[in-house]
C-alpha cells in the first residue's frame, strides 16, 4: 500500500511535496507568478493526453470494498457521471451522504492531493461552505494502494446554481461567496498545484488546434477571434496579475445553494491561477441576457467585488478573459464529444450556454468592456 497523505501534514504540504504553511500577506504580495511550466509544450500534452483517457467508469466498480477497507463503513453506492474519475454517491445506514472518489490512473494521485488537501485546508473559512473530507481510519485525507487512489468526502445538502432562477440578489450572494472563497484560497499552499491541468490559463493558446472539431459557422468565428484577441493582447499581461490557488472551475454546476449560504464543489480542476480566473470562469456562464451590457453578470462582478476589489489590470482584462473561457470551454468540449461520441450528451452540458455567452460579449470592444465591468463592480448589492 502507498504511503497516506496525513492530516497534520496539510500545514506541511507544498507543490512540490515540501513542508508547507499558511501564506502571509507579505510573501502574496512578493511572490512572482510561477506559471510558466504551464505555457509549455511538455505541459499542454500531458494535460491533453489525461483528457484523452475514457472515464473510470468503464473498470469493475470496487468502491465497496475500498470503502470497507479505508474507512470501516458500508452503505448504498450509485455511480455518478464524472468526466475523469470515478464518482460514487454513498448512503450510509445512518441517513448520511457521502461523495468517494477514486481512480486507477497514476495522474489522478496528484489531483486527489490536490483536492482533499483543499477541502481540508477550507473548514473554518467563513461565510465558505464545502464539502468536508472524512479521514481514513489512518488518519489520512486520501489513500493510496497498488493501482487505485482515492478519497471520502461529505455532501452538500442544497440545489445547483444552474436549477435555481438566477435572481440579482442570489448572483450577488454567489459573488461574494467565491470572493470570500479566493481570500481563503491565497492563504494557503496546496500539494500538485502545478499538476498538468488542460483547463489551466496555460494552455488556452494551444487550444486552437483543437478548432477541426468546431462546427462551421458564426460560432466557430467568434471562438477564432477571441481566442486571437486572447493571444495578442491579453496573454502578455497575464504574469502582472496577482497568481494564488484557485478553484479554476466555479461553474453553476459546480455551485450550490445551501440553506446556510453557497457552497463549491468539485475542486478538480483547481490549480495555481491568476485570482480573477476564478471571476472570469463563474461569470462566463451567467451571460445569458442580451439586454444587459455584460449579458446578466453584473450582479456576480458586483458581489465578487464587494469582497476582493478589482485591480485596474483585472477590470481592464476581465471581458476578455471571459471570452477567452467561454471559448475554451467550446473547444476542449467539442474535441472531447468527438473522442467520446456516446458521452457527448454530458460532456457538452455547458457548451450551448458558452455560444450564447460568447455571442453576446462579442460585440464589446475592449473600452466598452472595462466601462462595464468598472460599472458592475461600483454597484451596491441588490
């Protein structure tokens, strides 16, 4: 069996497995940006060839057994939709819910790393709610054995953003959440923070490579002129921005309406980001009204900002970052449903709400851009 991935060690833990600590305001404000790894060849195919993969799902299901073996608990288990790994809901005898996650690829090691460590390192954070990991009877956040790894978690009680009427006041609240989510999240150094991630900012002008697999058409021109937009004019200013952990994947699927407030799930694609990524990703799928200058984001800019105040670089940059998700997404999704025709259905669940975004944020010239989210930004909440 591997060696565990302790409790006490999460204080310890840095990226490249060094002991680790809490950041201090100082060393935030000091540190340069390392992201440079992630602009590299090496780097964008390996995080390519882990997409690539087909799902966990299709090996023998086992959770049974590692649930038995890691953590001394039995329960119902329904296996959910999962695009890497795989996911299992557990039903304990008690009336308790539980999320296990496991996989047999090597790669998945660091991602679980990652994202127990996360979880673990957000209980406390106020006005934050998340899933809370369950140790193994070791004492550890994840496990490790000949082939599998894995790790336990609660489950959220609420309802997905993406269900709920997105009200001004509920955008803002969601805001002002992942704000307060951010500020958590620079405090901390997480294990694999550097691990190849295909949706990491790294990568995004690599990905129009990818373009073959876009349907012709108006859409498939809005998604080349962002992503000529990104590479030209915003990629160069991207080591100005301040660079912390992120969630890198705040999306309304991955959010949840609680009773005690909002909550974030799925911390799989977090890694070492600029901050405002995490804005930029959760906004990008809430443009959906033609009528209003950011398509209906404005009351999430403006939560989000009441807690973590824009820098002129990241106002400046914002719109344009937005497009040049959105268009990720629409690439990444397109490609993989070709790799993966009967799991195309799930894999593009965010791709019509990335061409209605883009679609509307395409007509904002950079100018016009900044006016509106500085304007967003000032607004007080609903």
């Amino acid at each position: 069996m591997g060696e565990d991935l302790q409790l006490g060690e999460l204080s310890g833990l840095v990226a490249n497995h060094e002991p680790a600590r809490q950041i201090s305001s100082a060393d935030a404000g000091s540190r340069h940006p390392q992201h440079a790894a992630a602009s590299t060849e090496a780097y964008y195919r390996a995080a390519a060839a882990i997409l690539c993969a087909p799902p966990d799902n299709s090996e023998a299901d086992i959770s049974a057994t590692l649930l038995k073996r890691h953590y001394g608990l039995e329960g119902s288990i329904a296996i959910l939709s999962s695009e890497v790994e795989r996911t299992a809901e557990v039903s304990l005898s008690d009336g308790r819910q539980l999320i296990l996650k496991t996989s047999a690829r090597r790669e998945a090691i660091d991602s679980f790393r990652f994202q127990s460590a996360a979880l673990a390192a957000l209980q406390g954070s106020a006005g934050i709610a998340a899933p809370t990991v369950i140790t193994t009877s070791g004492g550890a956040l994840m496990f490790e054995e000949e082939g599998l790894s894995g790790y336990l978690q609660t489950r959220i009680e609420g309802v997905s953003l993406h269900q709920e009427t997105p009200t001004p006041d509920l955008l803002f609240r969601t805001g002002s959440a992942l704000g307060r989510l951010d500020l958590a999240l620079s405090q901390i150094n997480i294990p694999a923070a550097h691990r190849p991630i295909l949706w990491h900012i790294g990568c995004w002008s690599r990905l129009m490579e990818l373009e073959e697999h876009l349907p012709s058409g108006i859409g498939a021109e809005r998604v080349r002129t962002a992503m000529a937009e990104y590479i030209r004019f915003i990629e160069p200013q991207i080591p100005n921005l301040e660079w912390q952990v992120a969630h890198n994947d705040p999306s309304p699927f991955n959010t949840i309406v609680t009773p005690h407030g909002l909550g974030f799930i799925d911390f799989g694609d977090g890694c070492w980001s600029p901050r405002i990524q995490d804005l930029a990703i959760a906004a990008s799928h809430l443009v959906t009204d033609p009528a209003l200058p950011l398509g209906g984001a404005e009351h999430l800019i403006s939560g989000y900002a009441a807690v973590v105040p824009l820098s002129a670089l990241e106002a400046r940059l914002l719109i344009g970052l937005m497009r040049a998700r959105q268009s990720a997404l629409i690439l990444v999704n397109y490609w993989r449903s070709h790799l993966f025709p009967a799991d195309a259905q799930y894999i593009k669940k965010n791709v019509a709400r990335a061409e209605r975004g883009l679609a509307i944020l395409a007509p904002l010239s950079a100018a016009s851009g900044e006016a509106a989210v500085l304007a967003a930004a000032s607004q007080p909440s609903p």
